[in-house]
C-alpha cells in the first residue's frame, strides 16, 4: 500500500513546500491533472471538476462510476498498474482522492504544473 500511504501523506499536506505528489505524478500517463479534468469535463461532469478548482465553494463529490465511464476502462487499467493496486479499486481510489488533490493543486483557482 505504498502508493495510497505516500497519496494520504500528501493530501494531509506532505505536499506542501515543492515535494512530490504521488497522484499527480501516476496521472502522467493519461494527461495529468489537465487530462482527466478534460475526460471528466468532456462526460458532463464540468460542475464537480469547477468546485475542486473554485477558491470559494466546497468540493463536490464524485462517484467511481462516474469516473469510470470519464476515463474508460483502457486509462483505469493503465492507472491501475502505475498505482499498484487491482483494476476494480482505481475509481474509488480516485473519487476518494482527486477532488482534494486538485483543491491542492490550485490554491489560487488556477491548476498549478510541474514541468519535468
């Protein structure tokens, strides 16, 4: 479970300060942040992606199913390997997760990247 023990740290603000960000850093294969928000945007889901952005609303929530049908199964089976864990827990892993992951990852309502 290294990969959810290195997520939580960071969400609970191990990221703070320039370290790394284990989400973000999986999420690479398929886009990053901008490229599941644009799948989740695409699948009629602009509203929950707007709140994780917005500086002044709470975070909406967002089911697994509604992150499987975004993503599709090709992606999830790619996010499944980089995170280590089985096919059937990546959407729930991600709804858990990416709604305070890109909160973080845009303090000034801005989605902030990395080059690398």
């Amino acid at each position: 479970m290294g990969f959810l023990d290195s997520l939580q740290s960071a969400l609970q603000g191990g990221q703070q300060g320039g370290g790394s960000n284990p989400l973000a850093d999986a999420l690479a294969s398929v886009g990053g942040y901008q490229g599941v928000l644009a799948m989740l945007q695409k699948s009629g889901l602009g509203d929950r992606v707007e709140s994780w952005l917005s500086t002044n609303s709470a975070n909406l929530p967002i089911a697994p199913d509604e992150i499987k049908a975004a993503l599709g199964d090709p992606h999830l089976q790619q996010l499944a390997s980089q995170f280590g864990i089985p096919l059937d827990q990546v959407a729930g892993v991600l709804a858990q997760h990416l709604p305070a992951a890109v909160d973080q990852a845009s303090p000034d309502g801005v989605l902030t990247t990395r080059s690398s």
